[in-house]
C-alpha cells in the first residue's frame, strides 16, 4: 500500500497553521478556565498569573501545584483529560509552527532540529494533523463542561 502524498498551496498550507494555532490556544484557554475555577480566584488574578509563564509545561505544573489541594478525585481526572488535549493540540501546532516555510516551487518546512530533511506538506498530512488536533480539543472541551457542571458554574471563561 503506497501513501498518497496530494500538494498543497502556501495558502492552504498556513489556513492549516492558523487552525492548529486555534485549537493550541483554545486548549490553553480551557486549563486556564479550569485554574481560576477550581482555585476560586478572580479572573484577572488567574489570567496575571497563569500567563506569567510562557511555556506549556510550565502552566501544566503551575495549574498541577494549584489544584493539588482544591480538586478533588474527579476533578484531577478531568484536568489530565484537559493537559493531555493540551499536549496534543499543541504537539500538533508545533509540527507546523516552528519550522522555517521556504516557497520555491515545492513548499517545504524545515525543522530547527532537522534541517537537512525538510518535510513536504501534504493533504494527507494535514487531515492527519487536524483530526488529532480536533479531537483532543474536544476532549478538552468536554472535561472543561463536565468540571462547571460539576463546580455548578457557568461554561464559560473570563479574562477579565
């Protein structure tokens, strides 16, 4: 069985990076919701110190130390529910949003940690790196209304 491997344009290509950026931040949002929720703080509290820190993981152990003594069983699994979306998504965007885009032709990326072997971006790729990003997004989003639910608080995240 051979892989199919269909061109894509610079166009399609960054419609691509820009939905992969959406469902990273949307990810990030969501355990930044799920931090000032379980910790009970105001949001602009939450929002001046969680995005203190620049670094995925670095939020991940900050919200991880937080709610250490606030969630309860539940909660922390609907939390690893919400870092492993998180990971995905953001693992995801990363395949596309840290290589250099060089457009001579044949559009390539090339990786900061792999430069001599450039990756071709194809249909097939892209399907592939959306469904995933999709999908853990949702998850997410579902673990996020099932800890309001559960807190008995309004599904929605202020920045405020």
């Amino acid at each position: 069985m051979t892989t199919k491997n269909t061109p894509v344009t610079r166009d399609e290509h960054l419609i691509v990076v820009g939905k992969l950026e959406h469902n990273a931040a949307s990810a990030e949002g969501l355990l930044y919701g799920a931090f000032y929720i379980i910790c009970k703080l105001e949001p602009k509290l939450a929002r001046a110190i969680y995005y203190s820190l620049d670094s995925v993981p670095g939020k991940k152990n900050l919200v991880r130390r937080a709610t250490a003594e606030y969630a309860d069983a539940k909660e922390k699994e609907l939390l690893e529910v919400m870092y492993t979306g998180l990971d995905i998504t953001n693992n995801q965007r990363k395949q596309v949003a840290h290589g250099a885009m060089t457009w001579g032709g044949e559009l390539k990326i090339y990786s900061p940690r792999n430069q001599a072997q450039p990756k071709i971006p194809s249909k097939e790729w892209h399907t592939d790196l959306l469904q995933k990003s999709q999908a853990a997004g949702m998850d997410a989003k579902a673990a996020f209304e099932a800890l309001c639910q559960k807190r008995g608080v309004p599904m929605k995240i202020e920045f405020e």
